[in-house]
C-alpha cells in the first residue's frame, strides 16, 4: 500500500518484463477492488447528458454558463450567465431544429470554433438527440481539417464565423460537407449576401434556437460515443479517438474524488480549446460540482483583462502559458532596483524551504511580495491544474510559492479521456506526474533498445481502466498498433521515483509532442527532410520541455554545406509539402561524424537510437534551442 502522494502495487502475476500493476489505493476508500467508475454521490449519472439533468435539479438557479458581453462596439468588463434550466431550454430547441431542418444529418456532427457557450450547446444538443459531436482543433492546419470533415462524414458543421472563408477556400466538389451553422463573431460582422450562390447552405445559429416544436430527448447511453477527438496518427492522418459517456463519467469521478472537490463558490474560466479532452473533462467536473464557467472572448490578448473581471478560482493550463507567466516576472524582475531583487530572491529561498521540508505554503510577509504575480490570474486561485506536455520541475515549483496555492499537474492522453496519472491537491512533489488517477491501472515494461527495464522500475508506461477507449473511428490498424492484451501503450517512459510517483523520462513513439501541446510525427517529417540534397542521415529533435524542432545533420562525402543553407533548404521544402510552422526546423547542427552501429548511435538493424543520439549531441541541441528562441 502507498501512501496518498504514492503508488501502490497490485498482488497479481506479471510477466518478468514488466512491472506489477500499479493503482491508487484511495479506490478501496469507495468500495472498489482498484479502480472507480462512476460518482460515488451519484451513481445514477452514467452520462454527460445525466449531467446536466442532475445538475438542473440540483442547482436549478446557480450560474452555469457565462460569455463576456459585447455592446456600443467593444467589450464590456462584465460577463452575463445562464442557469442551467434556460440552458436546457436552449439544448432542447437547437436538437429538435436539428432533427426538424436537417432530415439528412448522420449520426457525426462537426465543431469548428474556439470555446463559445454555443459550442457548448451544440455539444450537448447532439447528446439529448444522440447525433455525437466531432470537434474540429484549428491548429491541425487545413488538409487535416478536410480529412477530418470527409472521414468522419461531417455533412454539418457548427463554425465560428471568421472560419469560413478559410474552409470555402479549401474545399472541392468531392467534399461531404453541405451544410455550415454559422455562430457569429460578435465584432466581425458575418456577410451572408457574398455565398448567397455557393452550393454549401448557410445557417445562423440563433435562428436554430427558435424552433416551435420541441422534441422529446433521446438520451444517449453510457457507452455510447461522447466524441470522437481527433488526434495525431502515426500514418501521418489524424486518427479519430473515440470517447465515451462512461469513459468520461471515470475520469471525472476520479479527478473529483483524488485530485479536488469544485463547489458552487469556485469560479472557472475556460480558455483551452473545448476540442482538446483536458479542457472537456474540466467542463464535466465543473457542471457536476455546481461551479460556474466563464468562457473566454476568444482572443488570447484579452485573456488578462478577463481573469481579472472574473478573477476564478480554479484556472487550467499548458506549461507554455506558465512559462509566459515565468519569462514575464523574469522580464520585470530585471527592471527593478538591486535589493528588490535581491527580496525577492530572498522570499523565492525562504519559501522554497518551508514547502520542500515543512508542507507550509503560505507566508503571509513573503506573499505580498508575490502579491503583483498573482493578480495576473485575477488573485483568487486556490487550485491550478497543469497537463498538455511535460512540466519542468523548476517551473512548478516557481508556480507553487509565487500563487500560493494548490498546483498539480497531471499526465493523460485523448485515449485516457483526460488524465490517467496524476497529483493530489495537496501534493507538493516536483517533476512528477503523480500517481495513478482511481479510475485506472498501470505499469512498466522493457525497453530494451533505450536502456529502460522493469526490473529497475521504469520503462514504456501501459494503462488500462475505466477512462482508456476501447477503440478508434474506422480505424483497426491503430488498434492494432496502440493496444495489447487490454493495455493502451502510450510510447512514453516513465520511472518510479524514490519518494513513490511516477515520473516521465522520455518519450519512445514516434509522435511527439511539443511544451505548447502541438503534436509532430517524426517519420512524417524525416520522409520529408531527408530529401534535401546532400544530406545522408537526419536526427529530428524534440524534447520534452522543447518549443520547435531542431536538428543533427550528416552530409553526403563531398558535399559542402554550411548551417543557413541546409535551414534554408528544409524551409523550402517544408512550404512544397504544406507543414505547419511548428513542424518546421528551426536549428540545425551537421556533425562530422556519421551515425553506426559502431559508435552506438544505430541498432544492428540500422534504426537510430534517438536518446543516444540526443545525448551526445546535448549541449549542441540546447545551444540551437538558445539561439533561436
């Protein structure tokens, strides 16, 4: 048995390559052998639709959903909200207008804007009508965004207005897409008159709200697709992960029970995309536990202005936006007086040690020194949740004492529904991704090719649980390739530390993921860069706390090239074949030596050892990632 902030260690068979099964023993708290599934306060909620019913009755005239409000053209310091019955009402008539107007609509509906309260009301429109919502994440680039429409047979789509043109622009007659619900840009003014002869149809959201005959609902069931997400593929397309109600119900459980209970005081404004799962599961929890949700304008330069109006209580995000937060107080701390800065060095010390040795996170004479940081967020967070990509221990550590509050930091994929890994509110470890969430299980296995065994308790981490899918849209070959025996392999490696937490190392898939959340598939991209001329081999670079793509080059034996022209050459082969900027190399380092099996920098087979070559070429990478931040 582990402690609260520990794993512990399931007493069954396990193969010699591999770790015993590592789970949370708070599950036993609920009467479960080792994982939950379900609200141990309400059982009868098996899906996002039972969600809000409950809720509705529950906290009938409490906030729920609230957008910034726009008038005399700019926007006001004030939010406006609906409760959860006018939310309902709303659902009900945008379903039944879309069983009533669109008798042709399949079962997948699209979603292509950044977070809106109409987004919300779309999604759970599909649920009371059970049509199954496919989000749509921008940053995919527009061919991704085709496939998408077209795979999953997106003939309606919800998209925010200042989208279209980008979308007409891009598609051909052989496009499944018909129909276009237009959500409006409050300060973009939406020229239906220009598509007027276009073959697509054009809908305004709003008037799909006044429908004059309601439906009954049909209810989705728990196993049943809540959404289908999609993600990167390691065939270069995006694979569609498919999520159900019940997989999202476990993790959200799991999140309440183990991480944080929210409660009708909190306040949470939500900013990250909606199409992202994280986002998601923090919506559920928040529309369970009573607590309202403020939407952001959907510019990220207003994001301070609109912390501070509705200065929330529990705030989410990537490490990236945590890194701004750190480069900005590094940036001010620079202009100010010696002894400022040696105070606030002072404070970071004396803080540091209270936490690390005693637990204590507040000192009320160090904290006002804080006092101007934490404003930045609107100066009442009492939890911060981070996930999306690996999280520096520096940089945690930084958050902790400068908010003065509760920060933790999960581990999960689209495949986990959200976090499979996780810390406790109270937990004040660095560097660490926690332990097991309650509503799962996991474990180690070999590596082999990269050093890594079970016997010395790390290696690829394996999950299985109540979160993990049981599948991907139309797509047995990932299947087949991501799943074994019931175990999700997630290709990321992961050690036991010390103290009893599981602590991610290093990353063993070929798709990576970048410190802003923006995913790369290295085989996609060395079928690519290794085309340019002169060039013999090609090692692709992307740590785990790394903003772009940098590069080891080996040349051709005669040709002579210098760094600019090779950086020159993979720009332009990456606009000939459409990448997206953060697949582009930013920093190239050609060594003299080639990679062999020789000097360990191959395998026998002529694979290269990425954390080998990583290694030897350290302080060159860390040098290229310097020069071009």
């Amino acid at each position: 048995m582990g402690s609260d902030y520990s794993v512990s260690y399931a007493d069954i068979e396990n193969k010699e390559n591999e770790t015993q099964v590592i789970y949370n023993a708070v599950a036993k708290k609920y009467g479960e052998e080792r994982y939950v599934s379900n609200y141990p306060d309400a059982p009868e909620i098996g899906t996002l639709y039972d969600v809000i019913e409950y809720t509705a009755k529950k906290f009938p005239d409490i906030p729920f959903l609230g957008n910034r409000i726009y008038a005399n053209g700019k926007w006001q310091n004030e939010f406006k909200f609906m409760n959860r019955l006018e939310f309902r009402k709303q659902r009900d008539a945008l379903g039944s207008s879309l069983r009533t107007n669109f008798p042709s609509l399949g079962q997948n509906v699209g979603i292509l804007s950044h977070n809106r309260v109409e987004w919300v009301l779309a999604q759970h429109a599909c649920y009371a009508y059970r049509y199954v919502p496919v989000p749509i994440y921008d940053t995919f680039g527009i061919d991704n965004m085709l496939f998408i429409i077209n795979f999953a047979h997106l003939t309606h789509v919800f998209i925010f207005s200042t989208k279209v043109q980008m979308l007409l622009d891009a598609i051909d007659e052989n496009c499944c897409l018909t129909d276009l619900i237009i959500i409006e840009s409050e300060d973009t003014p939406f020229n239906y008159d220009q598509y007027r002869n276009h073959r697509i149809r054009f809908h305004k959201f709003n008037d799909l709200l006044s429908c004059p005959h309601i439906l009954p609902n049909t209810p989705p069931k728990p196993q049943d697709p809540a959404f289908i997400m999609f993600t990167s593929g390691t065939s270069g397309n995006s694979k569609g992960v498919v999520i159900s109600h019940s997989n999202m119900i476990a993790t959200s459980s799991a999140t309440i029970i183990y991480v944080s209970h929210f409660t009708t005081k909190d306040r949470y404004l939500s900013y990250l995309p909606l199409a992202h799962v994280f986002e998601s599961i923090l919506h559920v929890i928040a529309q369970k536990s009573g607590t309202p949700i403020a939407i952001y304008s959907g510019d990220i330069k207003r994001l301070t202005e609109e912390f501070k109006i509705i200065r929330p209580t529990v705030v989410s995000g990537v490490p990236r936006v945590f890194e701004r937060i750190h480069e900005g107080v590094q940036a001010q701390l620079k202009k100010k007086s010696a002894m400022l800065q040696s105070v606030f060095s002072a404070a970071i010390s004396i803080k540091s040690a209270l936490l690390r040795n005693l637990r204590i996170k507040k000192v009320p004479i160090f904290d006002m020194i804080f006092n101007p940081v934490r404003q930045a967020m609107g100066g009442c967070c009492r939890l911060i949740v981070c996930a999306g990509s690996y999280m520096p221990p520096e940089l945690s550590h930084f958050m902790r004492l400068a908010f003065n509050c509760d920060f933790v930091i999960g581990y999960g994929l689209s495949e986990t529904s959200g976090p499979i890994l996780g810390q406790a509110d109270s937990d004040c470890h660095d560097g660490t991704c926690g332990i097991p969430y309650p509503c799962g299980e996991v474990k180690l296995v070999d590596v082999e090719e990269m050093g890594f065994f079970a016997s010395k308790k790390e290696g690829e981490l394996l999950v299985r649980g109540a979160g993990v899918i049981s599948g991907y849209y139309k797509n047995p070959e990932e299947q087949k390739i991501n799943f074994e025996d019931g175990w999700l392999k997630t290709g990321d490696i992961f050690r036991v530390t010390e103290s009893g937490q599981l602590q991610m190392v290093g990353r063993r898939k070929e798709i990576i993921k970048l410190s802003q959340g923006e995913y790369v598939s290295i085989q996609k991209l060395m079928n690519i860069y290794t085309q340019v001329k002169g060039v013999a081999q090609l090692y692709i670079h992307a740590g785990m706390s790394s903003r772009f793509l940098t590069a080891v080059a080996v040349l051709e034996n005669g040709f002579a090239a210098d760094e600019n022209f090779l950086l020159k050459k993979f720009a332009e082969i990456g606009k000939e074949n459409k990448l997206n900027g953060f697949e582009m190399i930013r920093g190239v380092f050609i060594s003299p030596e080639e990679f062999s099996p020789a000097n360990g920098l191959l395998t026998p087979s002529m694979k290269q050892c990425r954390r080998r070559i990583a290694e030897k070429y350290a302080q060159q990478l860390q040098a290229l990632e310097a020069k071009s931040a």
